[in-house]
C-alpha cells in the first residue's frame, strides 16, 4: 500500500494530463511549445541544478553506472535477439528495438527519482541518466540505421555526435558534474532562479506525457507491442537488478538507476522512428502501452525495494 500511494500523484498528473487535452485545456498547438519549454530549459535546470550542488565523492557510485550500463546494452541486445528469432518485419525491426530499450528519463525517470528519494536521488538519478541517454541514444539510432529502408534518411557519426552534444539533458548533467568536481558554488541569485525555474519541470513533463497519450494507437498495435513492453517494463529492471544484487551495491545508491531503467519508452522514439523510416505507428502505441502500464510496473519495482531495501 505504501509502495502504491508513493507513486499515485505521479499517475495521477499523468491521468490529469490526459482528461485536460481531451476536454481542451491543453490544445495541440500547446503541446510542441509546451514540451520544447520544459525539454529545453526546466528539465536542464533541475538536473544541472541538483548536481552542481551535490558531492561526487559521495553521490556517485561508479559500479551503479557500468551495471546499469551494462543492464540496457543487455535489453537491447534480447530485442534485437527477438527480432532475429522471428523474422520481424525490417521496417518494425529497428523500432521494436528502440521501443525496448530507450528510455523517458527527462519526462519520467527524473521526476519519479526527485518526488521517491529526494534531492539525494534526484542527484544520482541525474548523473546515471547523463551517460544512459548517450548510450540509449547511440544504440538506437544505430538500430534504426540498420534497419531503415533503402533511400530513407542516415546520420553519419558526426552528425550523431552533433545531435548528443545537443541535447540539453545530457549538456546539463556534464555541466553539473564539472562544476560539482570543480567545488565552485553557484551565486546566490543563479541558485534561486535555476530552482525555480526547475520546479517547473516535474508537474509539466507528467502534464504532457499524459496529453499525449493515444488510446487508439494502442488498439490498433496491441499484439506487435506485447515484446516490446516486456522487454522495457520486465525485463531491462529485472536485469539491472540482478546486476546490482550480484554486485553487492549498496541499495540508496542503485534505485536511482532501477528507477532510470524500469522507465517507460521515450517520447522522442517516435521522432527518430519517423527520421530514419521506422514503423511510426508501433512507436506510437509503444510509448502510449508503456506510460500506462509502467503505473503496474512502477508499483511492483518499489514494492520490491519497499520490502527488501527499505526504501
């Protein structure tokens, strides 16, 4: 019960974001500004806020990166494995793929991170997230590239890294990390204004992932997106937290990254799908099916760490 009243104000923004946009208080011309706003500026501001004010001596745990690491490049490898074993479609191959792996760290992992385990966490959770958007973003376009049709579009290397180096969750965390190592403090009026403005990116994010939810996609992709979902929600968590226990990892250092793995698909898959020619429409009901069912899959990672970690 304690595990399912944790993260019900989550769900319960997400469910309210949902309602708003069919009843018309966030109309879709809202959503594109909207999520460039909180992308762009809120997200970054409270991740590079809560890791520039952190100790990495204390806060990082290097085994808790390379497990988690280790995790995704694991569940990345089973759906291409799966794709393999049955002779899945090339053009849905690379988006089944994707779907399993990439996950919404900035809309939903960090925000779940800041409200379950606080600043301390969010802090983690923030680093950790850093270094998985790169690989998640590296093994997905691959993955996409691989199986993209002849004539649709490929981004060579450079222009991959370009794209990493812009993304501003990823810019922020690397900057927050250097001014932490560097032991430099924030003047007072930055400090003020990056938590303010970073207040703004939890309640927004969920605000938004619930706009855009589509129940009819998911209806129609029902069946194709069932080993996409297992892999994401089941499977990827399982492993990392197999890892960590092998490991021996202390518990307040790795449900952070269980937090980070056990996330639903990225919103942003379906942006890439649509770049580099993959199947649009599975995306679509992938990200949706995973948003609502990470409620269940949420519930059960916490109740684990509830009652094994005392979270």
């Amino acid at each position: 019960m304690q595990a399912l009243l944790t993260i019900a104000p989550i769900f319960i923004l997400i469910a309210l974001g949902y309602f708003a946009h069919q009843r018309g208080f966030i109309p879709p011309e809202f959503l594109g500004p909207a999520n460039r706003l909180t992308y762009y500026f809120a997200i970054p501001a409270m991740v590079f806020h809560a890791i520039s004010q952190a100790s990495l001596k204390q806060d990082f745990n290097p085994g808790v990166l390379v497990t988690t690491l280790g995790a995704a490049v694991l569940a990345y490898a089973a759906a291409w494995l799966y794709c393999r074993i049955r002779h899945i479609p090339r053009h849905r191959s690379g988006s089944l793929i994707q779907s399993a792996g990439h996950g919404n760290l900035g809309y939903i992992g960090l925000p779940f991170a800041l409200y379950i385990l606080g600043d301390a966490g969010l802090v983690k959770a923030g680093i950790i997230s850093g270094f998985l958007m790169i690989l998640q973003n590296v093994i997905s376009t691959t993955a996409l590239q691989a199986y993209a049709t002849p004539g649709e579009s490929r981004t060579r290397p450079k222009s991959l890294f370009r794209q990493l180096l812009g993304n501003p969750v990823i810019v922020a965390s690397l900057l927050g990390i250097g001014v932490s190592a560097s032991g430099l403090s924030l003047p007072p009026v930055l400090h003020r204004t990056l938590n303010l403005l970073g207040g703004l990116a939890s309640p927004m994010a969920l605000l938004l992932i619930g706009a855009s939810i589509s129940f009819g996609a998911m209806r129609r992709e029902l069946r194709p997106i069932l080993s996409s979902l297992l892999i994401k929600l089941i499977l990827l968590p399982a492993i990392g937290l197999s890892l960590y226990l092998f490991f021996d990892l202390p518990a307040a250092d790795f449900l952070p990254g269980l937090i980070l793995l056990a996330c639903p698909t990225a919103t942003v898959a379906y942006i890439m799908a649509k770049e580099f020619g993959g199947d649009t429409d599975f995306v679509v009901a992938a990200i949706s099916a995973s948003t609502l069912l990470s409620a269940l899959s949420f519930f059960i990672w916490i109740s684990l760490a509830t009652h094994f970690f005392a979270l």
